[in-house]
C-alpha cells in the first residue's frame, strides 16, 4: 500500500449539479471528473477507506434491466460511506402514479442524490428540474454519459491522452453513439460513428458534437462506410444492435446491421495498438465476433470495472 494515497480534496462548485449529458460540464470539468476517478480508483485497489458521502443516501430507480450499473453504483455508494437504496417501478411508476415533480419533491425530502434509469430523457430532464438533490442519468434512450465517463478513463488509461487519436463506434446509432460523440468531443478525441443509413445518430446531437469538437481540436464524422471509419482507429466500440425497449425489431435489425460488426477483417484496419471496447451485454457473432471479443476481454472488462470508479467520481463530485 501507497502511504502517498489519501482521499483527494473534492471540488466544491460541482457540488450539486446534475449528470445527465455531459453538457452541464465543461471539457475542463470533465476532465477533473477523469482526475478524481484515476485517484479512486487507486484508493479502492489499495483498499484505503473514502468514506467521502458518509451518512448520506443514494436512491437507485431502474425502469429498464441492468447487470453494470446496478451492481457499480450499489457497490460505489457503499464504498463512499453513503447509503444505496433500490426503488422499484412497481413502487414509483415515474409520471403515471403521480406527476414527476411530486416524485422528485418527495424524494428530495429524504435522499441526498437520485440516480435513474429510464426511456425517455426528458423524464430524467423534468425529474432534475423539480428535484432540490443532483440526478444522474443510469442511462435513457437518448444518452448513457456514465458509461461514456468509463469509457474516457479506459482510453485514459491505455493510451495516456486523447488528442491525435480516434475511436470509431461501429452499430447503431443510439445512446452510446450520442454520448461517445459528445464525451470524445469534449477530450478533443476524434470520433466517427459507422452506422447505416436510417440508423444514424440525431443530426442535432452531431451538430452539437462537431461544436464541441471545433473548440478541442478534434473531429466528430457519421459514415455508413465501416472499413473507411476503422482505419487509423485507435479505438474501436460497438454496442448491441437492438437496445433496450427494441426487442420487437431485433430479428429485422440483423439483416440491417450484418455489415456492421466488430470482427477480425475490420479491425485489421484499425491501428496495430489498437483497443476495442464494448460497454456490454455484448451479443456474440452479432455485433462482435468471439474471437474478437475474447481477444479484447481485458480491456473491455477493465472498461467494466471503470463504471465503478467513474461513478463514484459522480457522486463525490456532485453530492453535498
Ligand atoms: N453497460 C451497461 O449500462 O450495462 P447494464 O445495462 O448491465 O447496466
């Protein structure tokens, strides 16, 4: 054990904020947030206590499954000292039992943050809105920044820093594709996202990317062509094809994505160095062969464990 390590000293004007895309943060921000999840990280390897939300509480509200974030927050929480709780839908039904802003009044009576997982972002939206408690976005249909913070630190950590490279995102052109566009942009990592035509991401959400994108030196590029989009990659990412609440497409869905998977001939494209990450539960010979998967495991299950420590970065930052 390091006798160098201790609990860092937190930020005091993050204190408070919500996490919901990415965008209530600047590039500088979001790097500290990168900082802080390096340093937990090395505090829970060295098994140094960090009790740095102690007596608080942290409400969980999931809508949709979850194997990562569940277990990461769960886990985070209790390692920074505060107390994590599960809210079922069948026990809150957001907006149906009663309004959002009843919800979010009520709750922020009684908890210190509320992380949720749900369809829709403006849900998310209107809960941060009504609620007195920072709200992390678990993930919606529009964005998944927690994963994207992982996702930074992994890349962070394998090659260093972000500028002259690229990662290339090969699939659907859903949450993740949103929010690696918008988290890339801002590190000033290029990006460019491989999906066909139909499936593509929002063009406001591009617009919005490539501003950013302007001000870090970076580029953010929507192809259809896969193989032009890997090459030079020093990251390569895929997600499943049919997301969460899209089951009922997932058989027509493969017909569209067949040309779009992460697999031995396209990544020979990709620079030698290169890493591939998937934010999982990966669907092998669909998006990602095997081979390619087994090959990658420990980068992509390092990106795993990185929900934990991104997280807790989150909610020290954030959580009075
Ligand atoms: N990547 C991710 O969010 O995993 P879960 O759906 O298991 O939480």
């Amino acid at each position: 054990m390091s006798a160098t390590l201790s609990a860092p000293v937190l930020p005091e004007y993050l204190k408070g904020r919500d996490f919901l895309t990415f965008l209530e943060y600047s590039p500088e921000e979001l790097q500290e947030l990168l900082t802080l999840a390096a340093q937990l990280k090395q505090l829970k390897r060295n098994r140094i206590p960090h009790k740095l939300l102690e007596g608080l509480s942290v409400a969980m509200y999931f809508e949709k499954p979850s194997n990562r974030t569940r277990v990461s927050f769960e886990v985070g929480i209790y390692d920074l000292g505060a107390h994590p709780f599960m809210l079922r839908k069948d026990e809150i039904n957001l907006g149906v039992r009663e309004t959002i802003a009843d919800t979010a009044r009520t709750l922020s009576r009684y908890v210190d943050c509320i992380m949720i997982r749900t369809f829709a972002q403006k849900d998310v939206e209107e809960l941060a809105q009504w609620a007195d408690v920072p709200v992390i976005n678990g993930l919606t249909d529009d964005y998944h920044p927690c994963q994207v913070l992982a996702d930074l630190l992994t890349v962070q950590e394998r090659f260093g820093s972000f500028k002259g490279r690229k990662l290339t995102y090969v699939g659907d052109g859903n949450n993740m594709a949103n929010s690696l566009m918008l988290g890339c942009a801002m590190v000033g990592m290029d990006v460019t996202i491989a999906s066909p035509s139909g499936y593509q991401p929002q063009p406001a959400i591009v617009e919005k990317a490539q501003s950013i994108a302007a001000q870090s030196g970076a580029t953010v590029a929507v192809s259809d062509d896969v193989k032009a989009a890997v090459k030079d990659a020093s990251v390569v990412y895929t997600d499943v094809w049919a997301s969460m609440g899209q089951e009922a497409e997932a058989e027509a869905r493969k017909q569209v994505f067949k040309a779009y998977q992460v697999n031995a001939e396209n990544l020979a494209l990709a620079l030698p160095e290169a890493i591939v990450l998937h934010c999982l539960p990966a669907h092998r010979g669909e998006e990602i062969t095997a081979e390619v998967l087994e090959k990658h495991a420990d980068v992509i299950f390092e990106q795993a464990e990185n929900r934990l420590h991104a997280q807790k970065a989150v909610l020290a930052a954030i959580v009075r």
